[in-house]
C-alpha cells in the first residue's frame, strides 16, 4: 500500500512538473512532452474537486479517451460556488458513476473536443438531455470550456496527440 502511494506521488510530481514546463513557454520548439496514462491519472485524482472521487482515465488510441469518476453533482456544484436549487438537489444528491468518452483532434495549435458517449449511473446520455446537462451543469461550472468548437491550445502547443499508451504534446514554434 505505502509503495503504491509512494508511486502515485511521483506520478503525480512527474505530470505537475511536465505541466509546468509546458506552461513556462520555455520548450523548445519540436519539443515532446509524453504523458503516461499512471502521470494522468495521479495528477487528476490529485486535483479532482469536491464532489469528484475516483477518477480514472483510459486512452483507446486515435484521438479518443475516456474519463470516468464517481460524482455527487450537488456537491460538485456546491465546491464550486453554484448550489443547486431544490428541485435539482433532490434529482442528482448522491454518488454517480459517470463515464465520458470524448475524439480529441488537434493540430496548428488549437483542438476540438467531440462528446462522444456519456453514461451516468449506467444509463446511457444523448440528445437533448446531453445538451441539458452540458448546458446547466458543465457550462455554469467551466464556462469557457468548449465542447464540438475548435478552441486554442495556447502556450505554443501545436497538437496534442492521444495514443493508447500515452498523451503526447508537441511544442511548435
């Protein structure tokens, strides 16, 4: 036990301090950073919010991962300063188990996040309920996150590549 959380702290030291040169701009161009999926899932579980536990994250390959976490949405909400009003806390108070698959396609420095399924409690989301939680839940929390909309990787980052084993972000000019 002590050596498997030995091991999650150093994957997570080792992901915070990729991030950390990513973000310092001082890479040089054609510089790789590779994210292992061990990195990616120490960093996230350290940085989840209130109301997010468990997460996990499996890479497919071309372009495609998917996220799964067990969510209390209420309490998720709350961490984040928007309460649900009654009705919304009696419907999603309690843990969830949430998975998200999502195509991430990138290159000249901008990427495009495509939903691909969203399961919670086992039931299968889409359509108009997708775009209800996406619009009253997602949006409210992350308003500038972008969902099916090319957005900038800033930081010189020219693409992010998703493989089955690894995250790999190439630094352009």
């Amino acid at each position: 036990m002590a050596a498997a959380l030995g091991a999650a702290a150093d994957n997570y030291l080792s992901a915070k301090h990729k991030f950390d040169a990513i973000e310092s701009d001082r890479l040089r161009p054609g510089a790789r950073v590779e994210l292992t999926v061990p990195e990616l899932d120490a960093y996230v579980a350290r940085e989840a919010p209130a109301g997010v536990r468990n997460p996990d994250i499996l890479l497919g390959g071309n372009g495609v991962a998917t996220g799964s976490a067990v969510i209390d949405f209420a309490k998720l909400r709350t961490a984040q300063g928007h309460p649900p009003g009654f009705l919304l806390s009696m419907l999603l108070s309690g843990e969830h188990p949430v998975s998200v698959t999502a195509r991430i396609r990138s290159g000249h420095g901008q990427a495009t996040v495509d939903v691909q399924r969203v399961q919670i409690s086992g039931v299968e989301i889409d359509g108009q309920t997708l775009d209800f939680l996406i619009r009253n839940f997602l949006l409210p929390l992350y308003p500038d996150a972008k969902i099916s909309q090319p957005f900038d990787l800033g930081h010189r980052v020219e693409r992010i590549d998703v493989g089955a084993r690894a995250v790999e972000v190439l630094i352009g000019q």
